[in-house]
C-alpha cells in the first residue's frame, strides 16, 4: 500500500473488508489509548491502525498521518451509523469539508473536476496535511499544527450528528487547546529564548485576551467531553516536554490541570507514561525528537513556511493591499509601535478576507492556522516593503 500513489484509498477499503472480524474496525472501537500509542493525537504518526499493511518502504510521517486520519473518520462514521456500509463515509467526509471550507472559493474548489468521490477524498486529504505542512522540509513535522488533526475527528463527529454550530465548534476547542498550551509553555521556571518566541506568537493572536490572566490554570469555559479534556491534557504534556524532563513548576501546573480537567492524577501519570514510551520507543521515526528544542523547530520552520507563502504570492497580495488603504497603514504603524486592540481585531479581519481570494493561504482559515497568522501580518511589511513605503510611519 502506498498512500502517496493514486488508487490509495481503494486499497485502504480492500484491506478494511478483508480484516478478520476481531480486527475488523466496523465492530471495534479505536481506544483514546490507540491513538495515543501511534502517535497521532500528537501529531507524529508512527503506525498505522490499520494491520495487515503491506508496504515495499517505510511510510512517512505524513503518510502515516493521512493514512490515520482517514482511519479514524471512517471509524467515526461506522460508530454513528453501524448500518451503512464503510463506504458511504466518503461522501459525507467530502461534506464535512466543504462545510468547513465555507463553501467559497478555496483549498476545496480545484479537486471538483475529478469525477470519482475517492479521487476527491484523496486529494482532500494530502491538501489538508499540506496546508499544515508542504513548504517545509521532508520528513518534518509541525509540534503542533499536525497536533491539531485530531480536531478534525472530533469535529466530524460533531459534523454526524448534525450540528449547526460546527464552525463554532472548532473555533471554540482551538480556542481552548491554545489556551491551556499557553498556559503549559508559561508555567515553565527557566524560559529559553525559544520558549518567549512562542509565548510572544500566542500573545499576538486575537484571542490573546484569554491568555493574559491572573489564573495560573484557565478555568473551563464550555463543558467538554472525557476525549476533548484528555486531548488537551496531552497537548499540555507535549508542550512543557521539549527536554524529555519536567521541571517541578512543570508538574505543579499539570498536576493541578488533571483537578481543573476533573481527572485523578492517575489520568496524569498515563499520559507522561505514554507520551515518554513513545518518544523512547520511536525515536528514530519521529524526527522532531531529534531536535534538543521542538519549538525552535516549529517557530523556525512555521516562519520560513509563511515567508515562502508571500513571496509566491506577492503579486496577488500587492493587488489586494492596494486596494486596502487601511489595513496598509495599521501594518505600516505595526512596525513601529503596539497596535491596540480594536486596531489587531481589524487587521486580522482584514487578512483574513485576504486569505479567502487567494487559495494557497486558506492555511490560515484552517483548525490551527490562526497560530500562523501572526506570522503573516508580522512579515507582510518586511517581504513587500513597496507597498508600504509611500504609508510607512518614521520614527520619531
């Protein structure tokens, strides 16, 4: 099986049929616990759910993450309507992300021409981890752009049973795991500079509010699921674990998440225990443990994504910023001052518009792109000095 060849998702439904009924997926539930092990709920994919794959090489990170996700969906799909046959997914997975897509003009709109559904889906599926993922090197991970995919499943859940408020949804549990993320980078006793970077590039999105707060751990502002609080326990761990060591400030903080998440700390020790065989397990498979700093990969790496995105897409982005004489000048005045807070809210209202007529910056409309935005609105100024030259306010 090759996820990066045509005819892929075929063979995945071959390979589903032909399972023994023990192993088949249609009459098992995925544990939490699986997922955990594989590696996708922190965006490193080191297997496949699916047994009995045959391959001729190693899959990367990236197929393995595609591979999974579509696993999971299917998953997902079979537990809600245990009637239908595993195949119908399909459709209704093409749905879910037209439906997040806006159904504008976007990511989605070039695979309409493919005929076949599972064409579609295949082409859906390796554009939504290369939004995440594509401008940087092979075999490179985002910590935690690709750590955001399980909010794909859980949206899709929420997508099956017929929610009206699934934009909503997503924005709402992003919303959350940023929080607590940020909240876990900022209990940290000894900060790098790397740590500040990223703390400053939370700081700088529009929910930057929630994250300048006197509590130490944010109290929950929507009742959550047992997988979604586990979920952002796991980030949490993810976050301050970039030493392979924990600090007692470290512990301290998500020892007290475990009471804030209504979990016993037993719930604490098994998401260390998990993340920590892991990492020892794989660490070979999994590239970004092989870096000393995780974040520093990410900064780095999310930077040189977003400065490739402008550059080649300049000429677009000058067509539309000359036809935004606001928003030149409030990012003329970000570079040389704080802009306030109804001036961030317009500029980001703004590029966000932006991003809606040019396809390949969709990135940032998707679950976790608004964590690169502030990369965009920083560097906009510096790659396309032109056309803010005649709008750039001198300092005084």
């Amino acid at each position: 099986m090759n996820p990066s060849a045509n005819g892929w998702i075929q063979k995945f439904y071959h390979l589903w049929e032909h399972q023994s009924p023990r192993e088949n997926p249609d009459t098992e539930d995925i544990s939490y616990q699986k997922i955990q092990e594989i590696g996708f709920i922190y965006g490193a994919s080191v297997a496949s759910l699916l047994k009995e794959v045959h391959i001729s090489s190693p899959l990367t990170t990236f197929e393995l993450s595609k591979l999974n996700l579509l696993h999971l969906l299917v998953n997902t799909f079979c537990k809600h309507f245990p009637n239908k046959e595993a195949k119908e997914a399909i459709p209704t997975i093409l749905s879910f992300y037209k439906k997040i897509d806006k159904n504008k003009k976007g990511w989605l709109e070039q695979f309409s021409n493919y005929k076949s559904e599972t064409s579609q889906l295949e082409r859906v599926l390796a554009t939504r981890l290369q939004h995440n993922n594509t401008l940087l090197k092979k075999n490179f991970t985002s910590l935690i752009t690709y750590g955001f995919l399980y909010l794909d499943v859980l949206a899709y859940e929420k997508f099956l049973t017929g929610s009206k408020q699934l934009k909503e949804y997503i924005v709402t549990i992003e919303t959350t795991l940023l929080n607590y993320c940020y909240a876990a980078l900022n209990s940290k006793h000894k900060k790098n500079k790397y740590d500040r970077l990223l703390l400053d590039l939370f700081e700088a999105t529009p929910i930057a509010t929630q994250f300048k707060t006197e509590e130490k751990i944010p109290s929950l502002k929507v009742p959550l699921s047992h997988k979604e609080r586990a979920y952002i326990l796991d980030l949490c761990c993810l976050a301050v674990w970039d030493d392979h060591t924990m600090d007692q400030n470290e512990e301290a903080f998500l020892l007290e998440l475990c009471e804030t998440l209504q979990f016993p700390t037993q719930q604490l020790a098994q998401s260390i225990e998990a993340l920590v065989f892991l990492t020892e397990r794989n660490n070979k498979k999994i590239k970004l443990f092989e870096y000393t700093h995780p974040v520093r990969q990410f900064y780095k790496q999310s930077a040189n994504t977003v400065k490739t995105l402008i550059l080649k897409n300049r000429y677009r982005l000058m067509k539309e910023l000359e036809e935004s004489g606001e928003l030149v000048m409030l990012l003329s005045k970000s570079t040389t001052r704080d802009l306030t807070k109804d001036e961030k809210h317009k500029v980001r209202e703004q590029i966000l518009d932006i991003c809606k007529t040019i396809p390949s910056l969709t990135i940032f409309l998707l679950p976790g792109g608004s964590l690169l935005l502030p990369l965009l609105i920083k560097f906009i100024p510096q790659l396309l000095p032109s056309a803010f030259h005649e709008n750039r306010i001198d300092k005084k």
